[in-house]
C-alpha cells in the first residue's frame, strides 16, 4: 500500500469552506473534522474518502487542473515537488510584477504547503567566474607593476 505525505495546513485550509452560513465556532468545528477526515484518509492512503472530505470548490480545482478524476489526481498532487529559484526577495514581488494583486495571487499558491529557504551571501553560481576574474585581475596588475 502507497504511503502519501500530507501537512495538515493544507487540509485545514480545503475545508475552510465547508460550512457557509453557521456561527464561526460551528464553522471551526466543522473545518476541523472535515481537515481530520481527510488527513485520516490520506494516512490510510484511501483517496476516494479523501476526495470526499475536500471542500466542492477545492475538489473540483484539483480535478480540472490534473485533468483526471478527484481520486487519481490526489496521490500525485501529495507526492509531486516543484523547487522555484529567485533573486527577487518575497517582499519584492508587488514591484517585481508592477501589481500587488497579482503579486498577492502568485505568492499564495507558490507558498501553500512549501518550505521556504533563504540564502545570503555569494552566488555559487558565479563562483568559478569570480575566481577567474580575480587571477586575471592579479596578472593584469603584476605586469602594470
């Protein structure tokens, strides 16, 4: 039996919209055990009940997306990765794009359910190039000297 690896965040956040005209705290709880149902479905790799537990909206997105029906497309969309590389900085996007909706809209569907990880400091990439440049820059300066 497939194992599928799951974040609760996503889960929780599917069955937001579970519950559309109740108090806030019926709408908690309901949110909560539709995210539990799902999150139980997906540990016991049943993706048909786990189909069931996404709200409509959510359910049919994945559907059109993948292009295959709720239960096919799952296992794939819990196990899939996708790295994404930039020089432009998160709080920079708004500018980057020239619009902050957009921006805004990008962002929450690159971050949903990803770890994001920072790096400071000089490029790897440019490494070797900045060696070469700097044993360039010695010779041209031993032969001025």
């Amino acid at each position: 039996m497939r194992r599928w690896r799951w974040t609760g965040v996503a889960a929780f956040a599917c069955a937001l919209g579970l519950a559309g005209c109740t108090t806030l705290g019926e709408r908690e709880t309901a949110a909560s055990k539709a995210a539990l149902r799902f999150e139980e479905s997906v540990r016991r790799a049943d993706a048909r009940h786990a189909c069931a537990a996404l709200a409509p909206q959510t359910r049919q997105e994945l559907e059109q997306s993948a292009k295959s029906r709720c239960a096919q497309a799952l296992p794939g969309y819990l196990k899939s990765s996708t790295i994404l590389s930039t020089n432009v900085g998160i709080a920079d996007w708004a500018s980057a794009f020239g619009d902050a909706t957009v921006a805004a809209v990008m962002l929450d569907r690159l971050l949903h359910r990803a770890a994001v990880v920072g790096i400071d400091g000089p490029s790897y990439r440019l490494r070797h190039h900045q060696n070469h440049a700097d044993s360039l820059r010695q010779g041209v300066n031993a032969r001025v000297s």
